[in-house]
C-alpha cells in the first residue's frame, strides 16, 4: 500500500489513464474473475427531521416543520413488500436525527420488520447511532448491541462525508465528530457487525484533507476488518446552503482520479463502488476501470441525493449492460457482497 505522501503526489498527478491503470492492477489482484457486482435495494428514509442543520443536506427539515415526517411502519412495511416483489434483498434505511426516538422506537420497528419480512436491515449512519445513544442514554455499545439484537444487519458509512474536524465544523458542525464516526464503525466491528465507508467529496476540502480520510479508513480496516467496501461520491449542491460557496461541483475527472487513488491507498479493502448515482451511468463505466469492482444499487428509491439536485436513475436492465459493455460480468450481489445468484 501507498504512503501519504504517494497519494498526495498521485492527487497532484495528471496522469490520469496510470494512475487508472494503477487501480485497475489493485483491482484485478482482489477480483481476478472479472466479476463487477450490483445490487436490488432501496433507500427508506424514515424521518426527515433533524437538528443538525448540515449545509450540504436539502433534504432534512427542522423540528416542527410542516414538511417534516415520520414515515408509518404500514408505509415501511409496504416499501419493503414492493422491494421484495422486485427481487431486492436488503433495505437502507437512515433519517434525520431526530431528539424524540429513542432505542425503543428503532427496536420495535426492527422487530417488526423481521417478523414480516425475510430482508437484510442496512440502517443507520453513525451520526443516528450516536444520537439514538444520546438520547436514551445508552453507551454506544449497549445501543449497537441492543439494535442488533432487535433485527440491525449492519451499518452504512453514511454520516462519514471529510474525517477531518476542521472540515465537519464547516459544513456540519453540530453533527458527531470524525472520532465518534470511527468510534461507531469500531464498535459495530467489535460486535461481529459490518459496516461500509464512505466518502463525500468536492465539498471545499483539501487534498491532504482527503488522505486524511482515507488513512482514518485504511487504519480501522487493518484493525478490525469489518468494513465491507468503500464508496466514495461528489458533493451535490444544488438547494444546498453549502452551494453558494462552493461554486462548481467535482468534474468526472477528478471523480475518477479519486475513485482510483481510493482503491489504490485502501489495498486493505475488497470492494471499491463506482456510483452512477452523482456521476451517471458514463461515467459509473468508467469507474469500472479506475478501480470499480461494484456499480452499487438500482435503488428503487432515494430522496436525499435527488434533494441536491442528483436524478440519476438505472434500472437492473441498464446497471447489467454497462457492466457487460466495459468487458465484465454481471452478478447480483446481497448487502455484505455475496454474490451466489445465478443471474
């Protein structure tokens, strides 16, 4: 694996096509097979209350908003119904943080849930684990513990955008601090649990800011093992208040650039996923040869992205011929990258 300063150098690099073929190499030495993996999912963001304020989100609402709601378990338990009927395997669930719901409220949905449907749980980022902690007063243990006793599978790297402090008090302030990101993710691990990691960028950060990131990941996957992929995107910023400052978004150049550096520095990870989701489908082939093994969802539904001003769309049809297109082969994935379908 590279050092800091490498990565720096690679980030600083205009030799965007080797730094690709770097990746690809890294790629091929984890996924020999030719193997680029998807998954049916669906996002349900069950609240879209927050008091966190985060100026890269359009989508939250503040408490007491007449826009605000939290989502019926009928209207969860018909999302998953028509996520099943479509052939998916797991939901994504997160929301805002809300001050109200405590661990309580998470474990009879969970519960309620399993009893119903046999679907994989991937809910929560770790900015939600860490308020529902606060709020029921519960340690971060005890809470992940008890979630995952109730029906969590695991954890999304939702909430991570720059682990850097000096950037999270800029664009998220009152959100949980990079320490008690990793601290969720380490604890999650610990408990026999999976997690992803992910990564926001083109948000005004720097580059050292970035590998800051990506060491702060490649050190607790060495520790523990537990996450499962990496999945770095853009910054959107349209309806952002985070948009009036920072004035063009991250192009696909510098998209594939990091998405390569990524798979590259995190030689410790199995799974690197290029998002169509923020770049489009194009590019997302691209990515397949910038160190890409997995194209992600077909996501029956997202709310938060398109907020921003994201509205990207692929159906299963389209996520499978860009694969064959770019000289791979299409598998159907389930949440922790097992892909034993025939398809």
């Amino acid at each position: 694996m590279i050092t800091r300063e490498e990565a720096l150098d690679l980030f600083r690099s205009d030799d965007l096509i080797g730094i690709g073929m770097e990746a690809d190499a890294v790629r091929r030495k984890w996924h020999p097979e030719g193997i680029v993996s998807y998954i049916i999912d669906r996002n349900i963001n069950y609240t879209n209350f927050c008091t966190e304020y985060c100026s890269f989100c359009a989508f939250y609402r503040p408490m007491g908003h007449a826009e605000g709601y939290i989502l019926p378990k009928e209207t969860i338990f018909a999302k998953i119904q028509e996520t099943i009927d479509l052939g998916g395997t797991g939901v994504l669930m997160q929301g805002g943080l809300h001050p109200d719901l405590k661990v309580e409220w998470y474990e009879d949905l969970f519960r309620s849930i399993k009893q119903r449907f046999p679907i994989h749980l991937h809910c929560l980022s770790a900015p939600e684990v860490a308020n529902i902690a606060e709020v029921s007063g519960l340690s971060l243990c005890d809470t992940i513990a008890r979630l995952r006793d109730s029906g969590l599978d695991s954890i999304p790297g939702g909430g991570a955008e720059i682990l850097d402090d000096e950037v999270r008090h800029r664009i998220s302030r009152l959100k949980c601090s990079t320490q008690e990101w990793m601290d969720v993710h380490r604890t999650a691990h610990q408990l026999g649990m999976r997690t992803t990691a992910t990564m926001m960028f083109g948000c005004g950060e720097t580059l050292e800011q970035r590998v800051n990131h990506l060491e702060l990941v490649r050190r607790l996957q060495e520790e523990t093992g537990g996450f499962t992929a990496f999945i770095p995107w853009t910054f959107q910023r349209e309806n952002t208040s985070l948009g009036r400052f920072v004035k063009e978004e991250a192009t696909a150049v510098e998209y594939l650039k990091t998405l390569a550096i990524s798979r590259i520095y995190l030689g410790n990870f199995e799974n690197v996923q290029s998002s169509w989701v923020t770049q489009g489908l194009k590019t997302c082939q691209l990515g397949l040869r910038f160190g890409g093994n997995d194209v992600g969802s077909i996501m029956i539904e997202e709310n938060v992205v398109a907020a921003a001003g994201a509205h990207h769309r692929a159906s299963e049809e389209e996520l499978r011929r860009i694969i064959r297109d770019a000289g791979f082969i299409p598998k159907q994935r389930d949440t922790l990258y097992r892909t034993y379908f025939l398809n």
